[in-house]
C-alpha cells in the first residue's frame, strides 16, 4: 500500500498528532482526526487539513487504512487493549509514544488481521498541545521504528514511507533497544533536569536572590524540566528499569568526578574532562551539520 | 572618580576581557589591554579599540586607574600574588573570575594603596577567545559585585556605574554567598552535565547508533559541557566545598525522584513533578520578559 492512497487516522490532536496532520497533508488518500477533547477537535477544523473530524476513536479506527496513535504512552496502552476487546481494528496500526516496549508488547495481542508497528519521532518541544504544532518539527530528525516479528514488509514499507515523507530518518530497532537507548539519551537527561531544578527550588530563599544568579547554563540544563509531566511520567514508568539503570551509572560517574575535584590535582581534573569535552563538541558539530 | 575620566587596563583578553572592552569603548578615558598570548594581541590590534596594547602585565598596572583582570580564577589568583610580591600596584582593582571567595580572600593581603573588589558577570558562551567577543553580551545580565571591607565607597561606585554602562545590573553580595549560590546555579549544572555526557559516552556502542537517538533534551542539558575545561576547572577546585554541597544535595533529590518512580503510583509522580514544572516555567517566563 502506497501512501498516497491511504486513509490515515490520527487518534490523539496534541503536538505530536496536530503536527503528522500538518505534515502528512497532500501525501495521503484521507485524513481523519479523533480527540476527545472539544476544544483540541475546534482548532483542528480551523486548520482546514482533515477530511474528518470526530471525538469517537471507533469511528476513526473503522474509516481508516492506518491509524496513528498519537497519545500518552497510557493511553496508548488504553486503547490498544480496547482493540484487544471491542473497538474496530484498522489493516495498520503504528503509535507515536515515546517507550516501545510496553508498547510492542501489548500490540502482539492484537487481533490477527492487525499489522501493527511502533514509531518514536524524536522531536519536540515543551509546548503541549495541538495549537503548538507544526508541520516542520518532523525535519531532519530521527523517526524510529520497532516491527514486531508479525508485521509484514508492507506495513514496514508503509511506515518507512510515511516517515521519510515528513522529512524524517527512519531508523529500524529493536523495541528494548530502543528504550534501553532513550533511557540514556532522553529520559535520564529529563530526570537530571528535574533534580536539577528542585535542588535549585530548595536552595532559593524567600529573597528570591538565587533568579538574579541564574544564567544560560542553568536555563539550558534545567529547559526539559518544564515538560508535560502527564506525558513524560507515563514515559518514566513505562522504562524504569532501564532509567533506573542509567541513573545508577550517572550517581557513580558523578561520584568519580567529585573524588576528582574533592582529591585530584588540577591537571588531574583537566585530563578528566577534556575527553568529554571533547566528545561533546563532536555531538554539537554533529548536530550543527545536520541543521 | 567617573568612568569617563578612568583609565582602564584589562588584564587578559579572553572572551570576557575582548567583550568588556568592546563595551567599555567610548565610556572610558583610555583602554589598555594585556595578554601573553600574541595571536589575542594580534587580534585585538585589528579591533582598533585599544589605546594601547602589551603583553606585560607589569605595562598595563602600571599605566591604569583602574586595572580589571579577565583570567581564568587562577591565573587571577597568581596575578594578585605578584602585585603582593613586585608588580606595580593599581589604584583601582577588580576582577572577573566565577567564583570569589578565594578572589577576594588574597585581595586582602594587597598594598594598602590598592582599592580592590570582586567582580562577576554572569554571562557566557561556549566558545572561548577575544575571537568570540561581542559587546552585547553582559545586556540584562547580572553583575554581581563584592566588596571587601577595605573597598572604599569610590571604588563600589566606580564598579557599580561600570557594570550599568555595559548595560548589565550591578548586584552587590558577599563573595561566601555568591558562591553558595553559584554552585547550584553555575557548577552543579556544569557538573551534572558533564556527567550526563560521560554517561553517554560509556553507553555509546562502536556503531554510534546511540547518536542517531539524540534529541534536543540531550543537547540542551548537555550543552556546558562542552566549556572550556581549563577555565570551568579553576571555578570547580575554588568552590570545591559548596560544589560538592550542591551535588549531595542533588544526590539525595535524585533517589527521592527514582524512588517515585521505582515503587510511587503515576498520580504521586504527577504530583511530585508538578510543583518543579511549575517553578521551571515561571524562570522561562522570567528569562523571556527580561530578553
């Protein structure tokens, strides 16, 4: 199946969901567009991209070739157990959410007639809400997918096509791999930046002199720590074991770093650091060369 | 004595020293400017700013009434020494290092003839060098100030209507709090950031896909890391007691944190991370109204 003659619905209207609309719009047969919530399914029709709107997910389900799940990991989950019982079950199913294994896992339950596939954009921003969208959030970024051993080529094929149609890399992983990474390079750097900012919290007086000592470095370190907390906590729980893991190796590594400055000789502190520098600069002419 | 009347050398021309005399030009009487280093001195020859220029620290003291030292915490430290020692003495003197404790402790012991005070613009980048000065960089930003008490009342002022007519706000505090305070908002972030970084680092496979799984998160929380390590160095082994403070506090917020995570319903995690959100968006907010 080609893209362009699909009927794709897209069950959840928030960043993630609004922004596919915007940017799948023209390269599919049919754009249909589910929320629940009233005033997200309001600014979808002033958008003008859907051939449907409606606050019924079996309504989407039933009219589509492929649905997106574009929703909280729980409700994620939520709704594909609803799958599992009652609601309609679409030819190709792929969700948005940002932990793949709970998530593949609980897809391997799905009616047999389901192709189903999971898909992690990595991109973002920490404005919520469909009214944040944009078409463009997709470009250049890495949109990771995780087939399950019963998804066919075709819905691979389809998934591969569509990411590659929003300006996106598709990269194909192993659902635990995939959050084994993320835990590293995502959610431990959310969790860092919530420690972060509540340690700062605690330290601030009633003066408030501390917001008058905050500079780039600690706005720039502390920024994802003004996300969604319902999205991401949904995210922490759905990948603990492998946050908790990398937390537990980031606590020893800072341990090393503090004996280093504690006992070390400045050159000794030096050596220690360069090499992480180093790398880092590497990441940032990376990512500079991809803008 | 009045700005425009004061006769100023700064002592190393740095990104920090090169941005403050871009500032300062037309604001002062005279500019001098000192580096041992004559790929800077060369560079900051073509900025046709300077009054004069030498790679003699004792030139520059000598000829100032004000002299203003741009090093690394360090070589801060060293210069004041030698002025203790042999080097001509200022009759103004202030510097620019991150931390000021240690700063100001070794300016008591200066000739009695010197007015010295502790100086701290909390601006930055990444990048290092007079090649990367601009004079905008101190706008908005605080300029915290720290007297001694042998700083006469001349001196604060000719500090304060200097840090304004760089268009920063001038902050006046005591060098133990300045940097109590600055460990969480400047050296813990530069520490957890660093340590974020190394613990990708050692999760990275020879394949570098954990690169492909990079997304703005990481690099914003990441982004100090990639500071310029002699000078972060210097500020971490003269704040050593209040850094390492910091990180224990931070230590004990993020095993608070996994154990929500770990064993805390979903809605007790919401509610945990709600109240940090919150603070983070009200500093956003802060940031943005002042820019």
């Amino acid at each position: 199946m080609k893209l362009i003659e699909t009927r794709v619905a897209i069950i959840g209207l928030g960043l993630m969901g609004g922004s596919l609309a915007r940017a799948l719009q023209g390269n599919v047969a049919s754009l249909i567009g589910v929320d629940i919530n009233p005033i997200s399914l309001d600014y979808a029709r002033g958008l003008d991209i859907f051939d449907h709107l409606s606050p019924d997910s079996a309504e989407g389900l039933r009219r589509c070739d492929l649905a997106i799940l574009a929703l909280p990991v729980r409700g994620i989950l939520d709704l594909i157990a609803r799958i599992n019982r009652d609601l309609p079950a679409p030819p190709y199913l792929m969700d948005l959410g940002s932990t793949k294994k709970a998530i593949t896992r609980s897809m391997q339950a799905l009616p047999g007639e389901v192709n189903p596939i999971g898909g992690h954009p990595l991109c973002g921003k920490e404005t919520a809400g469909i009214q944040a969208s944009e078409a463009d959030i997709f470009q250049g970024s890495t949109f990771v997918l995780t087939p399950l051993a019963r998804t066919s080529p075709a819905c691979l094929s389809l998934a591969e096509e569509l990411a590659a149609s929003i300006g996106a890399r598709p990269l194909v992983m192993d659902a635990e791999e995939h959050d084994r990474m993320l835990a590293i390079t995502s959610h431990l750097p959310y969790l860092v930046s919530v420690t972060l900012t509540k340690t700062a919290i605690e330290a601030e007086g009633p003066d408030r002199l501390l917001r008058e000592l905050i500079a780039s470095g600690f706005i720039d370190t502390t920024r994802i720590a003004a996300s969604d907390v319902r999205m991401i906590s949904d995210v922490l729980l759905t990948n603990r074991v492998h946050l908790l893991q990398a937390l537990r190796h980031f606590s020893g590594n800072a341990e090393t770093l503090a004996n280093l400055i504690e006992n070390g000789s400045p050159d000794a502190l030096c050596e220690g650091l360069m090499p992480i520098q180093r790398w880092r600069q590497g990441i940032q002419k990376h990512a500079f060369e991809e803008a």
